[in-house]
C-alpha cells in the first residue's frame, strides 16, 4: 500500500519525536512491504517564523490532500516566547483549532494504557495498578459547551454570564457511530457518559446512542452518569474499554484518565472526522523546558503512528506490531529520563525510536 502523510514536526520536541516515529514508520514499511511519502508542513511556532501565521491556506490544502496527518506538537514556552505576545488569533494553538475544524475533527481518540512495565509509576493502589488497564476515550470535540452561544452581562448591577451546551442529534449520532466501529476493533465495550438525571442535552445524548446501538448488537453498551466515571477511572479503571462523551465531560476525563497512567510520554492521541482520515499526536505538549536536548520520550508519538495505521489505513497487524515492539524495549528495562527508575536503563530519545524500530 502507499501512504500519503502530511507531517507537522511542530516546536519544542516536536521534531525529535517525529523523527523517531518516522524511523519506526520506515521499518514498518519495509518489513511489510508498503511505501510512505511525506508531505512536511508547518504549523504552530515554526509557521508563524516563517510566514507570519501559524497556519496557512496552502498547509491545510495539503494536510486534505493527504491520508492522515501526523504531527509532533506544536507551541513554545508561554511565559517567555515571543509568539505568546501576538494576539491570541496568531499564537501556535490557533493553528491546531483551525486545522481541526478545517478538516472537520469532531472525535478525539485518546488512549490511556497502562503499561505492566510501568505499573510503578501509577499513582494508583497497588491492586489495582497491578491488574493494568487499557482504554480509549472518545470526546466529541466539534459542540457542546466550548461551541456554544456565551455572553456576560449586567442586570440589576449584577454580573452574569452564560453559557450554553448544545448538540443536535446529527453530532450525536456521527460520534456514537465512531466509537462503536472502534469499540468492534477492540474489546468490544462503550461505556456511554453523560448527566442524564439533569440535562436535556445528555437525554438526548443517551436516546440517540442506545438508537446507534441497535446496529451493533456486538457490542455492549452501558451508561454512567459522569460524576461516578470520575470515582470509577480511579476504583476501576480496568472496568472500561471505550468511553464515549460529551466534549467538556471528555476533556476532564481524558486528562483524569492520562494522569492515572503516570506517564504523560507515553499517551497517544488521534483526532478524526468521519472518514477514515485523522491528525494523530501525543497527548502532551512540546515540552520547552527539555527541546534540543534529546531527552523526550519518542513513544507516545511511536504510539499514534501505530494509532494511525491501524485507525487510517486498516493496518492492524502493522499498528500491533509496533506496539509489541515497544512493549519488548520496556520489558528489556530501556528508559527515557521521564519513566527512568532503579536498575533500568537509561536512553536518549533518538536512542529510544532506534531500538522500537529494531524490535519491529
Ligand atoms: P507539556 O506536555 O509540553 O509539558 C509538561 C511536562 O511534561 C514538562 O515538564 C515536559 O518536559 C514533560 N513532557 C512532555 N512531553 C514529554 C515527553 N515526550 N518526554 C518527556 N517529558 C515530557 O505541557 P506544557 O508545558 O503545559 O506546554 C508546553 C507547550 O506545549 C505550550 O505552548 C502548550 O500550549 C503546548 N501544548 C501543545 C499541545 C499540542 O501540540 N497538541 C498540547 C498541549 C500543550
């Protein structure tokens, strides 16, 4: 197969950990027989140096015009970079914001595993990190409350402000549909979150999931109110395979969840519309503080190449192939500085994508 990626290296880290999963992608490729061309962008910092803007017209004609887009993170130190003295509509997330709804991204995928290597950094009880767990949250990402009408007034002298949350059932139902495919590819388990006992969004929201779920009688489906999937990640996370929810709902959790990992440098992430195109990224940031020093942990990019072949072009044996590798270099006690501990060893992060590609 050919693969077309459009590739934003970004700021920060980002170029280095990009470099790493390329390296991962080319052995990939070779070992499975399917070539890659690279369409390499700017976005972010690195755009706005170069043409003013962190994102141009002719960058997000190109990202359209390839399969998927991959990307290393974008942004630089915001209480020192100058690109933080532009206004807010020039500064590098403008450029993520606009390249999502350009390429209409309305479902966040983000993955949080644990991996078994790693259980000693979950900030979890020991019984419970030691069973692991691996699930995926699926935020809507285009409505609700982020997207709404707002305003803030005076009445009577009093301050008030308001916010709306709003989602027809078209955004539902284009959202659910996604996480039950995917749900189909793993263990076959949507956990649909809302607030259903208060509002008439999340009714509306659970009438039309259980309706999406009548086409996928393989999949089982259950509902939680949010308040108890906050104390359930942390009581029993192993509980959840997909989690479906709301765009403000699944901003908390997403980040509830990654933090119950430990290990913010090995989460992927992947934003999709409803093709089978998507921009996927690591979860975190670019990371000022250790950029150009070689010390970032390339994994949880590694992790969204392999999210991206299996969610973008079908690849599952490609996609686990990568994740097996990387499980290999960790069981053999290689570490980045940020999941360093006692008796392992030690690694940069062009040393840590060389010896993933070698296992693959
Ligand atoms: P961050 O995720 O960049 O860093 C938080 C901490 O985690 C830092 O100490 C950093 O060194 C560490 N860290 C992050 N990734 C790591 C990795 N792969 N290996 C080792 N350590 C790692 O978050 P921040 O400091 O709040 O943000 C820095 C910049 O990144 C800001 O400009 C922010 O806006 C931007 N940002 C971009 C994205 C994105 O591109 N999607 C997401 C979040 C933040």
């Amino acid at each position: 197969m050919e693969l077309h990626i459009a590739c934003i290296g970004g700021d920060g880290i980002g170029p280095e950990i990009i470099a790493e999963a390329k390296k991962v992608l080319a052995k990939v490729c070779e070992k499975y027989q399917h070539t890659i061309e690279y369409d390499d962008i700017l976005m972010g910092g690195a755009s706005i140096d170069v043409y003013g803007v962190p994102l141009t017209d002719e960058t997000i004609q190109i990202a359209k015009s390839a399969d998927a887009v991959l990307m290393g993170s974008i942004g630089g130190d915001t209480n020192t970079s100058p690109w933080y003295q532009l206004e807010p509509g020039l500064r590098p997330e403008a450029g993520l914001l606009k390249i999502r709804k350009e390429l209409n991204l309305f479902a966040n995928l983000r993955p949080a595993v644990l991996f078994p290597q790693l259980a000693g950094a979950c900030p979890l009880k020991e019984e419970i990190s030691n069973a692991g767990f691996d699930m995926l949250i699926m935020r809507e990402l285009t409505g609700g409350l982020y997207f709404g009408e707002r305003y803030t007034t005076v009445e009577n002298g009093i301050a008030k402000a308001v916010d709306t949350l709003t989602y027809t059932e078209e955004e539902i139902r284009r959202i659910a549909i996604k996480a039950f495919e995917i749900a189909r590819v793993r263990r076959k388990k949507v956990t649909s979150v809302d607030k259903a006992n208060v509002l008439d969004s999340s009714r509306l929201w659970r009438k039309v999931v259980n309706e999406v779920a009548k086409d996928y009688p393989d999949v089982a489906l259950e509902h939680m109110l949010v308040d108890n999937c906050a104390m359930q990640l942390v009581k029993d996370p192993a509980q959840f395979d997909v989690i479906l929810t709301e765009n403000m709902f699944g901003d908390i959790l997403s980040d509830e969840a990654s933090m119950v990992t430990g290990s913010i440098g090995m989460l992927a992430s992947a934003s999709m519309n409803d093709t089978k195109f998507g921009l996927y990224e690591p979860s975190h940031g670019s990371a000022p503080d250790i950029a150009g020093k070689n010390i970032a942990n390339p994994i949880a990019t590694i992790l969204s190449a392999a999210m991206m072949l299996k969610y973008s072009f079908g690849m599952e044996e490609e996609s686990k192939a990568i994740e097996t590798a990387i499980h290999k270099v960790l069981s053999e006690g290689y570490r980045t500085a940020d999941i360093m501990s006692q008796d392992k060893k030690k690694v940069s992060c062009s040393e840590m994508g060389t010896l993933v590609a070698e296992r693959i």
